[in-house]
C-alpha cells in the first residue's frame, strides 16, 4: 500500500563546499526523483544554500527558532501542512530524517508501511548490525550505550531512538499540532 509521504528535515552548512552538504544535495536530488516531497528548515549563514535546495525543488523554510527540538517541530509542522494543503492529503506520512542519509531514501516505503497499513502511527527506524558497523568506534559505543539507557528508562527494548528517522501518521501529527 503506497501512502503518501512527505520528507522533513533541517540544515546548516557554512559553505557549498562542504562534504554534509553536498550529500544532502544528492540526498534531495534522490528523493525528488522518487516524487518525495521535501521540507527544510535551514540556518545556514549562506543564502547560496537555501537557493541550491530551492533549485531541486524542496520547499526551505528559515529557522525561525533556535534550537535542534524546535527546528525539528517547525520542519514537521511545515510537512503536515504540506500534505494538508499542498498535496489535500488527510491521510499520509511525514518522515523525518538528516539530510546527509541518502541510503535511507530507498528504505521509506519499508519505513512507513506500519503505518500504510495502520499498525502504527510513529516508527522508530532502527540500524540492521551490518549498518552498525560503518559507524564509528565511539558512536557506536555511545549511542548504543543511549539506547540501552532508553531502554530502561521507558521499558521498550530493541528501539533505536539515536539513529534518527522517525516517521509520524499525519494524524499523530494532526493531534500534536492542532
């Protein structure tokens, strides 16, 4: 079941050379060819920046609040609306993810299907032990430390809060919101 989704995130670079965002580039690019649509909240000093995603057609919004949480809940709340207005979906997913994840772009229909099919309304995405290691010796000690910590401190095991993708029905959204 194909449901519409809709990409959130934000950025931050300081220039166009800088690898983080060239990768995002290529993640939008990506993402644009699979009709996704997509939403960023950028603070980046270079209004270069904002143009080049313009460019491939993702909707950028400024940041208007400082701040990691508050950043995230603007571009969520952007992507609801889009899927609201722009698209005049009632029913459908935004996806919030970093921008620098392309890989990730190829795993949304499996991300969100708990919710196409109504078994859920957020997903936690969660790495495979193969992806694991790519990472870092100390970010995996670290954020696999954090999500033990999770863990224990809300009762649900084997959730992967620290890798970051997190999906939200537009209706858990709806509720959060309005």
């Amino acid at each position: 079941m194909m449901i519409k989704t809709v990409l959130a995130t934000t950025t931050c670079y300081q220039t166009v050379e800088e690898l983080r965002f060239k990768l995002a580039l290529k993640t939008i690019k990506l993402t644009r060819q699979k009709n996704y649509s997509v939403i960023i909240i950028d603070s980046s000093p270079n209004p270069d920046i904002a143009d080049a995603f313009r460019n491939m057609d993702a909707m950028v919004f400024p940041e208007t609040i400082r701040g990691m949480a508050a950043s995230r809940r603007l571009a969520c709340f952007y992507a609801l609306n889009c899927l609201l207005f722009e698209l005049k979906c009632q029913e459908g997913v935004v996806l919030w993810l970093e921008p620098e994840k392309r890989g990730l772009i190829r795993l949304i229909p499996l991300i969100v299907r708990p919710i196409a099919e109504r078994q859920a309304k957020i997903v936690i995405a969660k790495r495979t032990q193969s992806s694991w290691r790519t990472y870092p010796e100390f970010q995996q000690i670290s954020e696999q430390g954090a999500n033990k910590a999770y863990a224990e401190a809300t009762g649900r095991e084997d959730y992967d809060p620290f890798f970051g993708p997190v999906a939200f029905s537009s209706e858990s959204l709806r509720q959060a919101f309005l």
